[in-house]
C-alpha cells in the first residue's frame, strides 16, 4: 500500500497593503457634571483643548507638601454643558462617513467607574447616545438603497454572499415559516417606551457621497467580555431543565456544586487577516428603529451590577457592532452584481469599556472583587499595548505586542494595525474622591495621543458608467407614463403603432358592390391594394435598409466600446503596474525608515554608553590625580620630614661637638693653671736656694706679694675662651680669637635678588670667596657650603632697612641640597637730624671689676669686647653670647 503524500497547508492570501500615511489616536475628554452642587471639585476646563487638575484638600502629591497641579490636552475637550448631538457630531459623525464609504472605525469610551461612559455611549429618552446616533445617520443615508432582506448573506467567517432577489424571497418564506408565530410577529411589535424618542427629527444627519450605484444592507451583532469571556447578548438560549443553571456572577452551578466553566465564544482569523467572533449571531436590519430594538433587547442581559460608586456599574465591557454591506448594481443599473469578490464590508465597532475601579471604595465582596480584578486586568493589559506601540513607533523598535493577553485587545488589534481610524472619548468625573483614578487616566489618555495608526486605504472603483441607478429609474418611469398615456399595457401600444402604420398607407375606395355586373369597383380595389403592397415593400425596404444601417452602427459602436474597453484594460494594467512599484517603493521607503529609526537608536543607546565611559574615565583621572597629589604631599611631607631629621641630628652633632671642645678647653686651662701655680712655687723655691747659696748676700728687696689666684668669678671667662690663657709676664699678652667659620675656607652663595637697591652706604656687607646669584640654584649650592640672603624691607620709621640671612647648606638623602638659617644680621641707616643719646664716659670708672652700665659706653671699652657665638645660645640658632674683655696694648 502506497502511502499518499501529505498536503500542503495552502497559503494565505497576502493583507491587503496599507497607506503609508498614519494619523494618530483621536483622544477627547468629556466632563461629567457633579452630583451635588457643593461637591468638591478638582477639574477644571480651560479651553476647548485643555484641561487642568488641581490636587483636592488634605492630598498632596509632592514630598515637599506642596500642591501640584498639572495640565493635559486633547484633541477636544467637551465641557458639562456640551450635548449629545455636538459630541456627536464632533466624534462619531467622520467615522460613519468612513463607514458609508467603505472603511472601518473603532469608538470606546474609556473612564473610571461612574463617569458616564454608557451615558455617553447609549444616552437617555431624549437625550439619545452615540450609538442610537450613528444608526440614524446610516439608515438615513443608505435607506433609498437598501437591498432586500437577504440579498446579502453571511458565511460565518467574516465574510458575505450575494444572491439573487428569487433566492432571497425563497430564504425568507423559509425562515419565516420556520420561527414561530410570537418570534416572526415581534419585528412588528412597537418600540419599547424607554427607546422611542431617542432621536428626533430635527436632530437627524445624511452623509455626503453616497454611492447611489450600489446596494447596502446593514447587519448588527452584539456581544460582550465579562471575566474575560466572550458572550453573545442577542444568542437566544432556549431554557432546558437538564443544563445546569447560571448565577449571577455568569458562572453555572448544579445541585452537586461541581464547577462548570462557562460556555462564550472563540475569536477566529479570517482570510484578510481580521480577527472575528466566531458563531456570532449578526441580524440584518432594515431601520434605525429596529436596530436599536436589537440593541436594547441584548442591553438587558448585559452584566450590570449595584455598588457603592454607581447604581448600575457595567460588570463587563461590550461591543456593538455595525456591519455595512454594499455591492455596486450591473451594467444596466437593474440587479445587484453577483460577484463575490465585488462585496465590499465595512464596519464600526462601538466599545462601552467598564469601569477601573478600586475594591476598597466599592465596597466588592466575592464575585464583584473577581469581576472588577478581570476588569482592572484586561485594561492594563490594553494600556501595556499601547504603551509598546508608541515605544515600536518612537524608537524604531521591534516589539512584540501582547495583544492576546486580553480578550478586549485580542479582537481589535487589526484597527491598531492600520485597518480604521481609532477615536477614544475619556469620561472623567470631577469630584475630588475620584482624584487619584482620574490621574491615571489622565497619563493613559496622554500616552495614546501619541500612537499613530496607519490611514486605510480607499476602496477600488467599479469600473461601470456612473448613474446607471438614475438612469434605469428614469427608463422604467418613462415607459410606465406611455404606457399611461395610450391606456393600456403593451398590446395596445402594439395595436396603435398598427393603427399609425394603416392610416398613413393610401386610402382604400370603396368596395360596396350593387350590381352584379359592376366592373369597375373589383379592379379598382384590386389596383388600390396593389399600390398598397407596392408601398409596402418599399417601407419594408427601407425599414431593412435603416436596420441593415442601425446594425452596422451598433456594431461600430461596439467595436468602439470594446477598443475602448481594451485601452481601458492595458491602462488599468500599466497602474497596476505603477501601483505595484509604487507600494514597493512605499515598502522600501518604511524599510528603511526603520532602519533609520533602528540605526539612530544604537546611535542614541552608543552615545549614552560613550557618555557613561567618558564619565567613568574623567572620574577615574580626577580619583587617580588625586591620589598622585596625595603621594606627592606625602613624599614631599617625607623629604621635609627627612631634611628636619638630618638638620637636627647635625645640630645634635656640631653641639656636642661644641661641648666636648669646651670640656676640653676647660681641662687645658684647669692644667695649666695647676702647672703655673707649681712653676710659681719652684720659681720662688728657687729664689731661696739661690739666695742661700750666694755669699755677702745684699738685703733682699721688698718680698713681693704673691699673686692672687684668679678667682673663679675672674676664670669664668677665661674657662670660656677658646684658647688657653698665657702665662704672667710683665707684658701683656693679647688673646688669640676664634675664627669663625666664614674666614676659614668654605665657600659662600652670595644670594642679591634683582630688585635690591644700591644705598649708597659706607659699610657695605662683602664676602669673600663667594658666588654671588640673583636666584639660588642647585647647581651654586652644590658648590658651596654657606648660604646669605641679601633681603631690604621699610623699618617702622620709614628707612630701608638690610637684613643678611645666613645659613648652612645640607646635603640631603635624596642627593639634593637644602638651606638651614642659623642667623639674621641687620645694616640700618639713621639720619642726622635724630638726636641720640649721650653715652657715659668711662672716666671715674670703679677700679674693681664690677663696672656699671657706664663703663660699656666707652669706646676703647667697647672695642676690647669681643662677641663669639657658640651652640645652646638664646640669641641666634644654636648660638651664645659671650662678652670677653680684650687686653689692652702695652
């Protein structure tokens, strides 16, 4: 056995192409009026446009306890005081015109719970809604051409039939014969008292270009989606024992309390790609009246319910749709033409969204908190799907859409795709309990301004001569006014043509015979008929000749038309052709649109990061500048630390140095002095030997006085001289000095600064063997050993005053050098004309050694005091003052 191949799923047909332009969601705003008159209020309309939130008392939207308020635009805002008739004629009215002429529209209303959304939708006696509206207006704009009923047919998948009007008549005879009598009489039962005055009169509209060459019919369906499911409201359900029972909350339970999930319909895809309610009962309807007859006996079973907020707040959302059918007349503008592919259907979609509303002020319990979670779900879901879409179309991104998370989005995704204009009507209730739902609202409605959807395209045009309606209309009534004129049906016109025809052949004579022997009435008949049918022949003749004639006419003609009709099909041909590369071109052009919009967004996302880089690295280089300005000061800190450490152990060093040299001095002089006292001794020993020994001796002089041992208030200074003191002689020995360090052989930096001034002074500070600089560098100081700053400043008596700072240079660890100041010599200049003091005169001085005062002041004095500096003085850094009289010359 030969298995057979399996088949292919065919192909679907591609979707019909979209306008490349786009228009964005119609957003408007209708402002309930207040319960109460004194009601807090927290909207308020600016203009036409725009409307403003003011936050109510005790609520504050700012962390800082301030009032915010904030403003939101529409494409138009309708006040408390705007009717139904100017809301629809600003919101619904363009979508029906799109709807006549063949093209799709979508109208919800979308609010919090108890903000007039069905009111708006539905209306009230006298007060008619959007709905009741826009079949008023279909009706009366396609009333004059409406086919008969069942012309048009559904074939449950979204699509329609033609028939003829003999198939129609025999469909109709056999629906009403099979639907009972109470069903087939209710179509003629009077409007339901609640619904009859509606609309009136003066208040109807028509729209404009309607095409009078075709035929319409209009079919409605009504079906709603409560918790998520979708039921048909114009089903009608025929009661069975058996079935289990429905409660309230739309769920059926039986005796046992086993759960039965609920029974709705299934959305389908059709072959355009459009989605469907599959198994939906749609009614056609041949007046406004009984349209909304079938809308209002699928109103009453629609899911409504008594909460804290509203009386009857919607428990689920419904759709009512309209379906427009219409399919052009034939050639001679009699039937309908029975093409299939020629029907074209439109429809509007009227969406009553429930409510979002917050079970903690409603009050739900049980199965209300479970509707309004499925409600509050599916428009979260609607408002996710929007947001996606304005992201795809602000960004150039490509993301999927979730529109089968919800049953509501689901069905109407193809208008957002681009299949009908998109029109959404805001209801806000102005009371301040509703301030925060209304805010969410708000950003919603803000958010969706910015969708764009795609304009649809128009339907092709047939390509029959217009006017063949009027045309045909004005056939049949001109041959029913003959007709009337010559008083009877064909026949009779046939027998007054005859007639015309008899009385303009010659006349017969009369063929009255009285005798029998007449000879001349017979041939006298006989040439008169023959003149007749001479006559005869020749009309029928030229009758043959004007139809040989009429025909080769008519036959021109026809070659006319169908060259015509060629020329018309190669040049349909060519623009479809140019059609063709014109959407190709549209689809290359919205290809490389987003690509674009792709490529400057990974332009946007890369300028972001290079930014975010560019930051991390200048952050980087101002951390890693900080921390090499921190090692700097901590290495400079270090080497100050270093140099501190070193100038102090040298200090440390050169005083012990000093001290030790001291120590040893002062042992020298204590030695010496011991060694002279013994030489004294022997000295004067020896005098007495001597004497002893010489004979005839002479008297001895005068004993001298034995010299006074220096006491030690007189060694002290002595103790502190850098060399040891002679011996007594009879002359006077002058002390040797302590060079100081700058008369050995070390080597200066004599450091003047340019801007030193000449004072033009006797004393002039000289230093030998020195390099003199105007700015110390490293290369001079490496060089020498000693360092004297030359530095001039204005004294307190206004005279320029010399200072010479001098000091020692250090080798540091780190192979430089470095300056240590030990002393600071000051050269001033005094002028003349201040008086000084007299000094004292050493003359009567004491001749002891306590001098007073007085006795410094004595010139030659003063000069025989010499000043040495040694470590541990309180006069200059690591120096002392020791005042050393110097002795006189002999």
């Amino acid at each position: 056995m030969i298995r057979q191949g399996k088949g292919k799923t065919p192909r679907r047909p591609p979707k019909k192409p979209f306008s490349n332009e786009k228009d964005p969601v119609g957003v408007y705003c209708r402002v309930r009026p207040l319960g109460v008159e004194n009601e807090e209020c927290c909207i308020e309309v600016i203009s036409n446009t725009t409307i403003q939130l003011h936050a109510p008392e005790g609520f504050k939207t700012n962390r800082n306890g301030e009032y915010k308020e904030t403003q939101y635009s529409f494409k138009n805002v309708f006040g408390v005081s705007v009717s139904q008739i100017e809301l629809f004629e600003h919101v619904a009215k363009p979508l029906v015109d799109d709807v006549i002429h063949g093209k799709n529209g979508l109208l919800f209303t979308y609010g919090v719970t108890g903000s007039g959304k069905t009111f708006t939708m539905t209306g009230s006696p006298g007060q008619g809604g959007l709905l009741p509206r826009s079949l008023d207006m279909i009706f009366n704009s396609v009333g004059p051409y409406q086919a008969k009923r069942y012309v048009f047919k559904t074939d449950d998948k979204n699509g329609m039939e033609v028939q003829s009007e003999v198939d129609a008549l025999l469909e109709r005879q056999r629906r009403e014969n099979n639907l009972p009598v109470s069903k087939a009489t209710s179509s003629r039962q009077k409007l339901d008292p609640e619904i009859a005055d509606m609309i009136t009169l003066e208040e109807a509209y028509k729209a404009d270009g309607v095409d009078d060459d075709s035929c319409y019919s209009v079919f409605v369906s009504y079906i709603e989606i409560y918790n998520n499911y979708i039921y048909d409201l114009l089903e009608e359900i025929q009661e069975d024992a058996i079935k289990p029972k429905w409660n309230g909350g739309g769920t059926p339970i039986r005796q046992n309390t086993e759960f039965i999930p609920p029974q709705s319909k299934i959305l389908r895809e059709d072959q355009n790609h459009n989605m469907y309610v599959a198994g939906c009962m749609e009614v056609e309807v041949k007046s406004a009246e009984e349209a909304f007859q079938v809308f209002w006996r699928g109103q009453k079973k629609r899911k409504v319910a008594n909460t804290r907020l509203n009386r009857e707040s919607s428990r689920s959302h419904s759709v009512f749709i309209i379906k427009l059918a219409q399919a052009p007349l034939d050639a001679d503008g009699d039937n309908i033409l029975q093409d299939k592919n020629q029907v074209t259907v439109s429809q509007l979609c009227l969406v009553d969204l429930a409510g979002s509303e917050r079970t903690g002020r409603t009050g739900a319990e049980g199965t209300r908190i479970r509707e309004a979670g499925n409600i509050n779900q599916s428009l979260l879901n609607l408002r996710t799907c929007i947001e996606i879409l304005r992201e795809n179309q602000m960004c150039g991104t490509n993301k999927m859409v979730p529109y089968r998370d919800s049953k509501i989005t689901h069905l109407f995704k193809n208008y957002f795709d681009g299949e009908g204009k998109v029109r959404m009507i805001v209801c806000v209730n102005p009371k301040a309990d509703d301030y925060e739902e209304t805010l969410l609202v708000m950003r919603f409605a803000e958010m969706t301004q910015e969708v764009e959807v795609a304009r649809p395209v128009d339907r092709p045009i047939c390509g029959f001569t217009p006017g063949r309606r009027h045309r045909n209309q004005a056939f049949k009534e001109e041959l029913s006014r003959k007709l009337e004129e010559r008083g009877g049906p064909v026949e009779r016109a046939m027998v007054s043509g005859f007639n015309q025809l008899a009385h303009s052949l010659p006349p017969l004579p009369s063929a009255e015979v009285t005798d029998p022997h007449d000879d001349t009435t017979l041939p006298r008949l006989i040439e008169a008929l023959q003149n007749r049918h001479r006559i005869r022949q020749m009309m029928t003749e030229e009758y043959n000749k004007t139809a040989n004639m009429m025909k080769s006419m008519l036959q021109e003609l026809d070659n006319n038309l169908i060259s015509k009709d060629n020329y018309i099909h190669e040049q349909n041909a060519k623009l479809e052709e140019k059609d063709k590369i014109i959407q190709n071109n549209r689809a290359d052009l919205e290809r490389l649109e987003k690509k674009t919009k792709m490529q400057e967004h990974k332009i946007d996302i890369l300028q972001k990061t290079t930014k975010i880089y560019e930051d991390d690295k200048r952050s980087l280089q101002q951390e890693l500048e900080t921390r090499e300005q921190r090692l700097h000061r901590e290495l400079s800190e270090k080497r100050r630390m270093e140099q501190r450490m070193h100038g102090v152990v040298s200090d440390t060093q050169f005083k012990w140095e000093k001290e030790c040299e001291r120590r040893v001095n002062a042992m020298q002089l204590e030695m010496q002095n011991k060694l002279w006292v013994k030489d004294e001794k022997l000295k004067q020993l020896k005098a007495i030997v001597t004497e002893s020994k010489t004979p005839g001796r002479p008297d001895p002089p005068p004993r001298q006085t034995q010299p006074k041992r220096p006491s030690k208030e007189d060694r002290i200074p002595a103790k502190r001289s850098a060399s040891p003191s002679p011996l007594p002689t009879t002359t006077p020995v002058r002390p040797l000095h302590r060079r100081s360090r700058s008369a050995g052989g070390e080597k200066w930096v004599d450091h003047k600064p340019s801007s030193s001034l000449d004072l033009g002074t006797v004393l002039q500070p000289v230093i030998h063997n020195a390099i003199q600089v105007s700015a110390p560098s490293e290369k001079a100081l490496s060089k020498c050993d000693r360092y004297v700053l030359t530095h001039q400043e204005v004294a307190s008596d206004g005279e320029i005053q010399t200072k010479l700072i001098k000091g020692e240079v250090i080798k540091t660890r780190g192979g430089g050098q470095s300056v240590q100041f030990t002393d600071i010599e000051t050269l001033k200049q005094e002028l003349t004309t201040v008086p000084s003091l007299k000094r004292k005169s050493s003359e009567g001085a004491p001749a002891n050694g306590d001098r007073s005062d007085g006795a410094w002041t004595d010139v030659e004095t003063r000069c025989s005091v010499a000043v040495g500096m040694r470590a541990g003085s309180n006069m200059g850094p690591g120096l002392e003052h020791h005042g050393i009289t110097k002795r006189r010359k002999p």
